[in-house]
C-alpha cells in the first residue's frame, strides 16, 4: 500500500497478465479476491514493442479464463502502450481502479538488476494497493 493512500472501498480490482505464466494458483485467488468485495475484475494483457500477443491469443486466453471462472463482474481485455508499468499505470489512471493484482518472479540481487522488476516498478509508481 504505497503511502499517503486514502482508503476506498474496492470496487475495480486489475490483474495484469501476459499469459505466460501458469495461472492455476493464483487467478481463483484474484478471482475470489474480487468476489469478496462484489468489484468488478479487469483482467489486461498490455501489449508493448516486445512483448507483444496476437488478438487471436488473447482472445483465446480470455475465453479459457470466463470459461473457468464465471465471475459475471469479469472482463478482460488487450492495452497497447510503450512498456508494461506504462500500461498499468494508465489503466489504474484511465479505469478508476483501486486494486491492482499481478505476478512477481520473485528476482532478487544480480538478476533484479539485469533483468529489473515490473512489480517492484509498479508498486513505485501507482497510488493504489497492490498484491
């Protein structure tokens, strides 16, 4: 919770996935996560330069996703922007959200530096919780 953060109730919850992970652990947590509060759940592959999927995958990959977990309050869609904390960061901005949820890899001392962390670049970056 970054500080300075004013509570507000939580009604627009974001996970952001490229789909390139297994998901099986952590979405019906995310899910449940939502459901809780009844808050709608956007669930946003961004597209950057590199690392991009065709609307054929992601469509695909949100289908799969409804399919499995029938939260009525569910949607998911594809953001285009320059880097993925960009994405993020607007969609918290541009859809009012007040929880975001994403994946770590858990990268520490001589790989976090070279190959650097988005959640931890996010989390630096956005005025709302994140898990």
């Amino acid at each position: 919770v970054p500080s300075g953060s004013l509570y507000k109730p939580v009604k627009k919850v974001l996970f952001a996935t490229d789909f390139k992970d297994d998901l099986s652990a952590i979405l019906p947590k995310v899910v449940g996560f939502a459901e809780m509060f009844d808050a709608e759940l956007d669930i946003a592959l961004i597209n950057t330069q590199f690392n991009y999927a065709t609307t054929k995958f992601a469509d695909e990959k949100f289908r799969k996703v409804r399919e499995k977990y029938p939260y009525s309050k569910l949607k998911g869609y594809v953001y285009n922007e320059d880097s993925i904390e960009e994405g993020i960061r607007d969609l918290v901005l541009s859809q009012n959200i007040d929880v975001v949820a994403m994946l770590t890899h858990g990268r520490t001392g001589l790989m976090s530096m070279i190959r650097g962390s988005v959640a931890e670049s996010v989390a630096a970056h956005i005025k709302v919780p994140l898990l």
